[in-house]
C-alpha cells in the first residue's frame, strides 16, 4: 500500500497533535472566573493584587567557555604530541634499534603526512574536549584529558630514552 507525501503529512499531523483546544474550549477558558486571592507562581514569589499569577523569567543560559585548567590541559596534550613527533623523527635515524609500533612505517617515514596526522590528532582531542564541555560534561572531559595526557607523556619519557640509550653506541655502517 502506497502513501502520498500529502496523506503522510495528514497522518502525521493527527498523531503529534491530538490534543488541540476547539474553539469552544479556548471561549471557555476565556470567559473562566478569575481566582480570588493573588495567587504565586512559587511559594514566596510575589503575586499580582489582580489575581495574576507572576511568573519568573528564567535566568539566560550561561554559554559553556574553556576555562583556564580546560586550556592549560589541551596546550599540554598539544605539546606533547609535538614532543611526540620529535621523538619519533629522531628515531628514525637508527632503524636497526627503534621502529614505530603504532602507525605505519609509510605514514611514520612521509614527514608532511606525518605531521598532518599529529595536527590532526590534536584538532580531533580539542574537538572532542569542547564537545564535552559544550554538553555539561566538563568533568569526564577533564577526566579523559588527564588519561591523554598521562599516556602520551609515557609514550614520550620511553621514546627519548630509547634514543638516548641508542644515540650513546656507535652506529655500525
């Protein structure tokens, strides 16, 4: 059985609207008695001597910015991802002892590509941090900041001091 767009359209409106007021209703509730005592919107909420209920505006959402910890932490990440680059470019000068265990030797050996990949990397960790934060849940974005970075000051410290313990030998021809 075949709808129309227009048929969808009918269906639909009767579905999300059941409950519309009638003509005859909103009269109704026009020509109702108003109460007589003020009444409050909320218990000690000031009232309207006219039986209108007063009703608060509610306060303007405050927009969710990085805050400084926010910041100090995405600026530790992208120094470390730096630092990470480095390492890695440095290794590739004794292939015999260090190789890349993470990524492919073609991305690793491409300097420019290389590069990209780590731009991108902290473009992505700064995404997802302000996505977090835009969503009320700063705290699990600091929490998986403080994992990042943990794990990628690890991954550095082991990176140079592989090369340390590998630039001391003399290289074999």
């Amino acid at each position: 059985m075949k709808f129309s767009a227009l048929s969808s359209l009918a269906v639909a409106t009767v579905c999300l609207f059941p409950a519309l007021p009638s003509h005859a209703q909103t009269a109704d509730l026009a020509e109702a008695p108003l109460p007589a005592a003020p009444v409050a919107a909320h218990p000690g909420a000031p009232a309207d001597p006219s039986g209108v209920m007063v009703v608060e505006a509610p306060a303007p959402a405050r927009p969710r910015r990085l805050h400084l910890m926010d910041w100090t932490l995405l600026g530790a990440a992208a120094a470390l991802r730096t630092l990470d680059f480095t390492s890695t470019e440095k290794g590739l000068e004794y292939p015999q002892s260090l190789h890349e265990g993470n990524l492919p030797t073609a991305l690793v050996r491409n300097k420019p590509g290389f590069a990209g990949f780590e731009a991108g990397a902290v473009v992505l960790n700064y995404g997802a941090y302000h996505l977090l934060v835009r969503h009320n849940l700063r705290s699990l974005a600091r929490i998986s900041q403080y994992m990042y970075v943990g794990v990628m000051t690890g991954q550095v410290a082991k990176n140079y001091q592989l090369i340390g313990e590998v630039s001391g030998r003399p290289r074999n021809p």
